[in-house]
C-alpha cells in the first residue's frame, strides 16, 4: 500500500475553498512529529460498508496550503496497492 501522490504517480489536485487557487502540497503529516495530531502516526478512516461492517481505509493525511491566502487545509489520500 502506498500514497500516490507521495510517490508521485498522481499529482495532488485541489483548490482552495476561498480562493479557489490550488493548494500546494507541504507533505504527509506522518512526517511531522505532531503529538497531538488527532489522527496519530498510522492514519486512518473509518468507512461503513453497505453490509454494516467498518473497515479501516489507509491514508496519507497531506497538510495543503494556500500561497494566496495563507490558509492550510488537510487532505486524506487513499493508499493504492
Ligand atoms: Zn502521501
Ligand atoms: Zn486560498
């Protein structure tokens, strides 16, 4: 499993919510010696499966900024096999 926009094989594409610019990508968050990071050092989402399961779904947590505005967003890339 592996992030594909750490590994370069997507480019990350997303705007900016106010401005509309895209954000740039400052790296995965697992980088960051963050303590009190709420997602902790192995990030991962809970997804409900139609049959009523919850599956852990791996992902990259990528911190965003916009140069424009100087706001910082978060963005959850799913791992790819
Ligand atoms: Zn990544
Ligand atoms: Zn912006």
């Amino acid at each position: 499993m592996l992030c594909p926009v750490c590994n370069g094989i997507r480019p990350l594409e997303l705007a900016c919510c106010y401005c509309l610019e895209p954000f740039v990508d400052c790296g995965p968050e697992q980088d960051l010696a963050d303590p009190y990071s709420p997602y902790g050092p192995a990030a991962s989402v809970f997804t409900d499966t139609p049959e009523g399961e919850r599956q852990v779904e791996p992902v990259c947590i990528h911190r965003l900024y916009c140069t424009v505005c100087s706001r910082s967003s978060k963005a959850s890339i799913p791992l790819e096999r």
